[in-house]
C-alpha cells in the first residue's frame, strides 16, 4: 500500500535546479517526509527530511506545502552525478522500516 | 570512519541451500535494518535488529532469520533458498537517539540458480 506517488521519470540539463514532486495525500500528523536516492548498483543514500516546515541541507532543499499533501525536493544545481533513482518515502518517527515505493528515475544530460 | 559495510559483494547459490550474510554498521550506530532489493523495484523491509533483538519484521517468511551481536554487527540468514531469493540484499544502520535517518552499505547481490 503505498503511501506516496511520484512520477516515474524525468530529466533535467546540466547545472539547472531539478524539482522532484511528491503525492502524499493520506499523509498523518505524526509522520515524516523522507527522501533517499540510488545510484546504479549502489546502496540508497540520505538526502533530507522534514515534518512540516521546508528544510535545507547541503544537497538539496525539501519544500512541503502547507496542507503537507505533496513536497518538492529539489537539487539547486544539477550535475551528472545526481542521474538516480530517487525514493520520497512517508514514514512515521517511531516506525522503523522505510517503505521505499518505485521512485521516480531521474537523469541529468549535459 | 567506515560507513557501513557488508560482506560478501557476491554470492551464488542453488536452490535450497542456505545463505549466510554479515553487515557491519556504521561507527556510533546501535541499529541495524535489512532489505531485499529485486531488479528493477525499491527495497523492501525484511526486519530491523536493536539490542540484539528482532524489533520489527516486515512481510517476509519465516525462512529469513537474523541476528544481531553485542558488537553491533548483524547477520541475515535464508534458508530452502528458492529462485525468487534472488535479489540485492542492503543492510542500513541507524542510531537510535537522532531523527532515525538510515545509512545503507553498498548490498550483496545473491543469485540463486
């Protein structure tokens, strides 16, 4: 049962900021929006995460809409580096597993 | 300082034997999560280990086992292996004070033939 949906793909130019929607509709009040990536053949990486305020770290800002039924994350300035599989997962704070959905696949082009 | 790390990098097996593999956590981390990640979909939560106990299981079948040792260090074990098995196996460690953001090795990619 998922809990988010996301656009299956999407691309973006090189050096230009990447904005990746998230659905979370049936989000509750107790729960977290999280975002991972994978690379190919790599182990999901960490990016942000926020409860209802936007957030921002070094890699990437988390914006979540007031009623926090959707998020954008977005990469200020996209490099080939960041072409992944990103994953927006809800997650309650004392859940444990991450339930990772299909992701949407982003590729960044020169 | 070491991120997490999992042993071995590949492994293949045939059918209804079983498997043994190690995952050690990341510096300062306590928790320890395992997931199955067939080709092509998103991980999936086998279970979580803290304190040496199992803490939360997902939808998988008795089969998969684990443990967890003082040290920290885990171990997944699968038994009757079955094609199905086949699959990138990812552990995550976590520390249990902190907003639970997980950090995952690099996996171990199984095949059963």
């Amino acid at each position: 049962d998922a809990k988010t949906t996301q656009p299956t793909s999407m691309d973006c130019a090189e050096g230009r900021a990447a904005n990746l929607p998230c659905n979370h509709s049936t989000i509750s009040g107790n729960e977290y929006v999280y975002w991972y990536r994978q690379i190919h053949s790599q182990g999901p990486q960490y990016i942000i995460h926020g409860l209802k305020n936007n957030e921002t770290n070094e890699m990437a800002s988390l914006i979540i809409t007031e009623d926090r039924k959707s998020s954008t994350l977005i990469l200020p300035h996209a490099t080939l580096r960041d072409t992944a599989v990103y994953y927006c997962i809800v997650r309650a704070y004392n859940d444990y597993k991450l339930s990772f959905g299909a992701g949407t696949t982003v590729t960044v082009r020169a | 300082d070491a991120g997490v790390t999992q042993s071995p990098t590949h492994l293949i097996k045939t059918r209804g034997q079983q498997v043994t593999l190690r995952c050690s956590p990341k510096s300062g981390h306590d928790t320890v999560s395992w997931y199955q990640q067939a080709l092509g979909q998103g991980p999936q939560f086998i279970f979580q280990y803290y304190e040496e106990e199992e803490r939360q299981r997902g939808n998988f079948p008795d089969r998969f086992s684990g443990h967890q040792f003082p040290n920290y260090s885990s171990e997944l074990n699968v038994n009757a292996l079955l094609l199905g098995d086949s699959a990138l196996y990812l552990c995550a460690s976590s520390a249990t004070q902190g907003p639970g953001e997980q950090f995952f090795g690099p996996g171990t990619r199984l095949t059963v033939l």
